[in-house]
C-alpha cells in the first residue's frame, strides 16, 4: 500500500524537537476566513474596469474602510503581513488619478525593491493611460529623469531621494508639487530612532513645498503591527486627526509556530549550542525535506556565517542542493539582487538568508518556513517575518533563541513572549541635531517664516535661532509686497515657497525670516538620513583594487580597524590598514576561524540636566551627555566556540558625540548589602562588577519598554563620577542627538529595574553568562561582573519603599 504524504515538509523534525526538548513551545495560529464586502460603487468607473481586469471581485473589509477614510483624512493602515494593504492606498490613489489627469501621487518606500514590487503592482490594473507610475531613485538613468518629472503621476521614491534629489529642486518638480493629492508611506513602521526622526524632517519638509505650490495632499500610511500607529503617524507627518484601519479583514493561513532553544551545553557556564549552528541544521533538514525557506538573521555577518555553514552541510549529504541556498541582503548590486529573487520566485533556490523582511520585495513566491535566528529586536518585527511563512494557507513559523540576555529570558517565558504586545515605534523628530539639520535644508528650500509653525511646530524659531548662533542661518527683514523671494537655487520663480513664507499679513517693515548665510550651500547633501553621521570609510580589496562597500565613518574605528575580520557576501576579510586620512580601510580576504571583537573606553560627560526625579532611592536624572569613545584594541575570538584567542592594542584617535542619557547616583545604603563582611567598606572589585552588571542586565532588557535593540543603546557605570560625585550608572541612546529611547527608560526605570533583576535571578548559571549579566558588545569585554552583586543592588532598589538595607538579606 502507498501511503500518501499527508503530513508537512517539517512534521518529522518538530516531533523530534518536542522529544529532545530543544521545542520549549509550540502554538498555532489560524486559519481565519476571509471578511469580504462589495466594491464600492462610488469608485471611478475607470478603476472599477481596472479592479476587475486585475481579477478583484469583491474586497477584504479592512480595503473598505480603508477607502472611506482615505477620502476623509489622513489614515494609518496596520493589518497582516499579507493583508492586501497596497490595495488599501492604491484605491484612493487610482481613484485621484482617474478623476483628475493633472492629479500626481507620490509613493515612499524605504528600499528600492519595494517601490519595484509596488510599480509592478499598479501596473497590474491595466490603467496605463491613466496611471504612469515611475521610479525615481538613485538608479535612474540621468537621461530618462526629466521625462519622468513631465509624465509621470505617481512618483516612487525613497525618502533618501526625496531628501537629497526632489525636495531642494521642487522648481523642477512643479507639476508634480502643483497637484500632489496623495502621499503614500508604505512601511512607515520602518521609519523610527535615527531614520525616523530624520524621515519625520523630510515628510514635514514635503508637506510644506507642496502646500507652497498650493497642493491640498492626503497622506496616507501603512505599517506593520505596532502598539502606536496613530502616534507614530503624527510624529512623522505632524499632522492630527488620523484614521487607523486595523481590523483585518483578510484569510489568515494555519501557521505553526515553534520556539526553539538550542541544547545546554555546560549548565554552571550557561553554555549553550550556538544558535547559527542550530539553524544551519534546521534549515539543512527543511531543504532537504522539500520545504522552501527563508532565514532571518540579526546582522550581516550573521548572514554570511549561517549560508557558509548551511551550505557546508549540504555539502556533505546532498552537493546539488549546497547550490540551491544563497545569502541575500543589501549591499548587492540591482543584477544580482533580481537574480535571486527570480530564483526564489521560480523555486529553483530553496533558502535564502537575509537580514531583514525589507530587504525582500513582497513578491517573493510561496514560502513554507520563515525561521527567525535569535530575536529580532521587536515582537513586531518578529510577527512580520513569521508571516512569510504559510502563503499556501499553511505554514511553520520557527524562532530559534540565541544565547543573549533577552532569548533566554523569552525561554523561560514562552507564554509570555508569545502573548507579548508588539512595541511602539519611537522616534523623535524634535532631537535638536535632527530637526536643526531639516531646517537648513528646509530654508534651502525656501525662506523660514512664522507660519512654518504649522509644519516645524512651536519650537522651530528657537532651532532656527540656534543656527544663527551656529553661523549657518541669518534673519533678514522681506520687503513688501514679495512675489517671490530668491533664496537658495532650489526656489523657483512664480510659484516659489517664498510668496506663502513672506507673510502677507506682516505689518510695517515687512516679515522677517530666516535664510541661509550662504546660499550656495547645498545643506541636504551633507545630511544623510540612515545615520547621524554623513561620512563614510570606503572598503577596499587590497588582492584586486576592488571597492567592496562603505562603512559609516562613526562605526569605522569598531568594525574595520587594522586586524579586523570584515565579512562581505560570503566572504571574510582581514583589515591591512584603516587609512584615517583616507578615510578607507584596505582588506585582504582570509580564511582564519576567527572573528574579532573591539574594546573600547568610554567616558561621560553631563552637558544638560533637563528632568530629574526621586525614586526606589535613587537620585534619577535624564539629559544631555557627551560621550567619548576610544577603540583601545580587540579581541580575537575562536568561530567554533567563542574562545578568545588573543588580544592586540591599537592606536587610534579618541572620538565623540553628545546624546541623551538616562544616569543614576547609589548611595550608600543602596549599597550596604555588597559590604561582605560587614566591616563598612565595599571592596572595589564588588562594587564595579555589581554595577557593571547592573548596567548590562537594563540595556538587555531595555528593548523589552522601547523599540530598540540594545546595539543602539551605550552605557557606562562607574564608581566615581566626577560630575556626580559618587557611585553612577549612565544608560545612554547610541546615536548622536539621541531618538527618545532612554527618555522612555527614564519614565519607566522601575520597571526597568524589576525586568532587570528578573533577568538575573532566573538565569540558571552560577556567576553569570550570555543569558544575564555579560554583553556581547561590551568595550570593556565583559570584565569585572558580579551576578552576585547585581541581585543584591536591584533587589536593594526594589524594596526601598521602606528603605531598610538589612532587611533584605
Ligand atoms: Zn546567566
Ligand atoms: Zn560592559
């Protein structure tokens, strides 16, 4: 008898996971039955002809709503994964342009094969007369932009662009500007810390160029999952009353969902099998059971390391399929990039490894397994990669935790991780050196005025001023009337931003606004979005003189100082030289088992005190810090087990940034408990390592109150601040200007602390591992820790409500 395969690609290996333990939970998720409801009538005529040629009946409930409210106001759309969420802005959009040829819509996508994906969408309503979507990015050919700015109507573009190429020459985009009804932001989730904060600028400066035009523009956003989508839709836009559409309406598929715990290896170190081998194995025995998947990595060297050893493995058992898996994440060219996915498409590549769900257009075929390696910083992140598993209704959905303080704590909680509200997506589009840096461009862009309120909020003339002092902006009075003020290249003659700027209802003397001290600078371009920073070291392959990619010059001295391994499509380099003149580092390809971890000093400085408060008796104070950093030398580190292999010094200059920082004072009550032997004083060693553990034990469990990970967040404890005078731990955002992360970790630092002590008291291990107290990016490798005195400071913290330290012990 012929038994028919009835059972998944992965039932086998899931059955042998619940018997060895490695399964620490499994849940199913679906399936649900679709919600669909008629089309609306009111639609052109034209788009309802297009819905049915793209073979769309009826719509999901969510795509409805989502209409109605488009019509009425600004709306934010956060259903599924595969939702159908295009449909819920293409409408509007197609509507606007078929009842209105001079109508222009401008679509934003943070990565260039979404807005691919998106153009190949619209296409698909066969309404090519009435709808001309083009993208302008930073591939298009010089020859073919100008008629894309006289014919196109719908514009896809990446806020970079937008930035940089489109907003400081709106002169030459004046149809465009002069009609814009709709502004789409696909994945504005995305758009939050440094980027956000930053796309927050350019969407305010969109809003006015196109209000100067005289434009009335509905804006229109769609997000994954988060907990705030209203809030984050006017932090990014500045504008209120928003719509959300969260009621999803579409099938969802029968998913299986697996927690995956990779075996202890030494219980009293916490040592556990690493998480990239135990991917590499799961993935193996998919592939090779048939199921097509696609693999979630933290970090690009994750990426790298993860394909070598999978397809090592396949190597062994099955060579033809050791062809059939391929890393894939950015840095590729555009070639390259379509060949995989045309591969993944056609099925011919089985897994593919890549570092983020953005890295992949949306049409990327049906996909069995989406395996998440380690936690990817957010449960709504997670969510989303997960939901790429399961397009034929059904699915596996595995996540594989690492050794890190936050996927051990998630083992030992798997209800709660699984039952976790995703975050809020933080950003903070009034970081001074952000929002000052969108001013410049913005008076590039046309004078400031009073009534840029309205876009810059209350705050803008006191940034303003601040440039002035910074010798970058001055005042200057208009005459009046003014037609049209001619500042800057960017402002065009008729219809320039300056006429709505000059202030018509100005007495006397005219308006007074704010220019640019040079108009021939070009502010925008010394602005980039992805970073605080806009330099960069370029990375050069010294065996053949090829540019390999570019680094940001703030992350230069950690990642491509002399002697670092450097990982690039597969391949390791070892760093020859970082040329600091240069400003490029020269590698050579390497085939060693080891990788490299940088120590660094660090120091703190209080700038500015802005809040400060009492509590679990602790001084707690929220500010301004300047951070310095020296790069003092690195580790190297055995691949196959983390062994350290040695340590060499390096010679490089100090750098620094200011930021925003949270810092707490202990005193000395606070710390009787690390006095062992009671004789009154605290032996040095005991108090650094608590405090250092402390410290460690925050930043991991931060992201559990912020969206952020904990490589954006720095911190620094110590048991003499000169500033302080006294023991302090400093917990500080990573990112110059700071995007808001520790202002949330100021107002919730109890929970802070309960999360914290939580940590450690559960981690099984005996005086601390990956799992509690040590980093895997402290400067200070991991030395001095004390588990020990951690628990006791916390717990200390915790019960001081009625403060008395013998108490507790
Ligand atoms: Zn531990
Ligand atoms: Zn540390």
């Amino acid at each position: 008898m012929v038994t028919e395969r009835t059972i998944e690609p992965w039932s086998a290996l899931i059955d042998e996971a619940r018997a060895d333990g490695r399964l620490v939970r499994e849940a199913h998720e679906g399936p649900g039955a679709a919600r669909l409801v008629d089309i609306p009538g009111e639609l052109h005529p034209d788009v309802l002809a297009g819905l049915e040629r793209a073979g769309i009946q009826r719509l999901y409930s969510h795509q409805a709503q989502a209409l109605a409210s488009a019509w009425e106001r600004t709306t934010i759309v956060t259903t599924g994964t595969a939702s159908g969420k295009s449909l819920c802005f293409n409408l509007p959009t197609l509507d606007a342009l078929c009842s209105d040829r001079f109508a222009r819509a401008l679509y934003l996508y943070p990565t260039k094969a979404l807005a691919q994906d998106q153009a190949r969408a619209l296409a698909e309503f066969g309404l090519s007369k009435q709808v001309r979507p083009a993208i302008y990015d930073g591939d298009t050919p010089r020859d073919a932009r100008g008629d894309i700015r006289r014919r196109a109507n719908v514009v896809l573009t990446n806020p970079d662009m937008l930035h940089v190429g489109i907003l400081p020459h709106h002169g030459s985009w004046e149809r465009l500007f002069s009609h814009l009804r709709i502004v789409v932001i696909d994945e504005a989730h995305v758009y939050r810390g440094v980027f956000g904060s930053h796309v927050a600028g350019v969407l305010r400066r969109l809003l006015r160029v196109a209000a100067a035009y005289g434009s009335d523009v509905r804006v229109l956003l769609a997000s994954a999952t988060i907990a705030n989508p209203v809030e984050l839709a006017e932090r990014l836009t500045g504008l209120q009353d928003v719509g959300l559409i969260d009621d999803d309406g579409s099938p969802t598929p029968r998913r299986q969902i697996a927690m995956w715990n990779p075996p202890l290896t030494d219980e009293a170190i916490g040592a556990r099998r690493s998480a990239l081998g135990e991917a590499a194995e799961l993935l193996a025995r998919l592939v090779r059971d048939g199921a097509r998947c696609i693999c979630f990595m933290k970090s690009r060297k994750g990426v790298e390391l993860l394909a070598r050893m999978l397809t090592e493995d396949l190597q062994r058992s099955d060579p033809e399929l050791a062809q059939r898996v391929a890393p894939y994440r950015a840095g590729y060219t555009p070639q390259q990039r379509r060949a995989l996915e045309a591969r993944l498409m056609s099925g011919e590549l089985r897994a593919v490894i890549t570092t983020d769900a953005l890295e992949l257009g949306i049409d990327i075929g049906e996909l069995d397994a989406a395996v998440v390696v380690t936690f990817p910083g957010t449960v709504a992140s997670l969510r989303q990669m997960w939901g790429r598993a399961g397009r034929r209704g059904k699915g596996l959905a595995v996540y594989v935790a690492g050794e890190d303080a936050l996927d051990q704590f998630f083992c030992r909680h798997p209800d709660e991780f699984l039952e976790r509200p995703v975050e809020a997506a933080i950003l903070d589009h009034e970081s001074p050196q952000i929002h000052q840096a969108h001013l410049l461009c913005a008076a590039y862009e046309g004078p400031l005025g009073c009534e840029d309120a309205e876009f810059f909020g209350p705050r803008w003339e006191a940034h303003a001023e601040a440039l002035v002092s910074a010798g970058l902006l001055r005042k200057r009075t208009l005459p009046r009337p003014s037609p049209s003020v001619g500042v800057g290249v960017g402002v065009g003659v008729g219809v320039g931003v300056g006429d709505t700027l000059a202030g018509e209802e100005a007495t006397g003397r005219g308006a007074e606004v704010y220019v640019l001290r040079r108009p021939a600078d070009y502010p925008a371009a010394g602005v980039s979005l992805r970073s605080a920073s806009p330099d960069s070291f370029a990375i050069v392959d010294v065996s053949s003189g090829e540019l390999l990619g570019q680094t940001e010059a703030a992350r230069a001295h950690s990642t491509v100082h002399d002697g670092a391994i450097y990982l690039h499509m597969g391949r390791s380099y070892e760093v020859r030289e970082l040329d600091l003149e240069h400003r490029r580092a020269l590698v050579a390809p390497f085939n060693g088992d080891w990788y490299t971890q940088p120590k660094r000093e660090t120091d703190t400085a209080i700038e500015r005190l802005l809040d400060r408060r009492e509590t679990l008796g602790v001084t707690l104070s929220f500010g301004e810090v300047s951070v310095t950093e020296t790069v003092l030398g690195y580790q190297r580190k055995r691949l196959s087990d983390h062994a350290q292999v040695d340590l060499v010094m390096l010679d490089l200059p100090q750098t620094s940034f200011s930021t925003q920082a949270l810092w707490f004072e202990l005193d000395g009550a606070t710390l009787t408990g690390l006095d062992g032997d009671g004789d009154g004083t605290i032996p040095m060693d005991a108090l650094l390592g608590s405090l250092h553990a402390v410290e460690h034990a925050q930043i991991a469990v931060l992201p559990l109150i912020a969206m952020c990970d904990r490589w954006d967040i720095g911190g620094l404890s110590t048991n003499m601040h000169p500033q302080t005078g006294g023991p302090t731990i400093f917990i500080y955002d990573g990112h110059p200007g700071g995007i808001g992360i520790t202002r949330q970790a100021y107002q919730r630092f109890e929970e802070l602390c309960r999360d914290a002590r939580r940590l450690i008291a559960e981690c099984p291990c005996e005086s601390g591992c990956p799992s509690c107290v040590q980093s895997p990016k402290c400067g200070n490798l991991n030395e001095p820790l004390s588990k020990t005195g951690a628990l006791v400071v916390l717990s200390s913290l915790l019960s001081s409500t009625s403060h008395s330290p013998g108490n507790i012990f």
